[in-house]
C-alpha cells in the first residue's frame, strides 16, 4: 500500500473518532511501566542489542555450526583486528550469549547452554 493511501486511511480514521479521543490510550504509561520494571525486560534488551549487530550475529551464526571457535578464528572469518573481536564478544558474553574458555595463550568460544534463538 502507498504511503499516500495510509495516509488517506488514518485522515478518514482520524474523522470518525468522537470527542473521546484517546481515551482508549490512557493505559499506555501503565503498561510501558510494568514492561520496563519487569525482571527480565534489561536481560532481553541486553540479548537484542547483543545480536543487533551484524558481526556478532555471524558469529553466532558460526558457533551454531561447529560448536566451538577460536578467538583467532572468529577474527580470521570477520576480517577485524584481535581488539574487535574482544569487544564483541565482551558484548556477547556480558549478554549470556556465549560462554569462553582460556586454553593456553588462546581463547575459545562456544553458546552458552540457555541460548534457544532461531539462528540463520
């Protein structure tokens, strides 16, 4: 639909509304507030943002086909430096996203067990 046709659509919405105009939304604060101070809305705020990036969702992406992943492996198939991938997989860990393991002077990667996303 053309955004001109929208537009049309909500002018004659807007012309049959009576006097009590947005009394259907008096509600909205309330609700906006029980979302926000709900005990997991910053955990899942946190995963979103996480997988919001498009390096980072490669990278779980790939930790979903082969289980585990070098640091210098992740910095190999994203074409970064070693400071990128540090930072995001900070981000991802700090999400609970994935879980790393020092082996030696090499890090390694893999999803941490709770995570349940529909990864490309």
């Amino acid at each position: 639909m053309a955004d001109l046709d929208i537009d049309q659509a909500l002018e004659r919405r807007l012309e049959t509304l009576d006097e009590d105009v947005g009394t259907c939304c008096e509600d909205l604060p309330r609700l906006v507030e029980d979302a926000r101070s709900s005990s997991s809305f910053t955990e899942h705020l946190e995963r979103y943002r996480a997988i919001a990036d498009e390096k980072r969702l490669l990278v779980l992406a790939m930790l979903a086909r082969s289980k585990t992943l070098c640091a210098c492996e992740v910095q190999a198939a994203l074409g970064v430096t070693h400071a990128t991938v540090s930072h995001h997989m900070g981000t991802l860990r700090a999400a609970g996203l994935v879980e790393s393991e020092k082996r030696g002077k090499w890090v390694f990667y893999r999803l941490s067990d709770d995570v349940n996303l529909p990864l490309p």
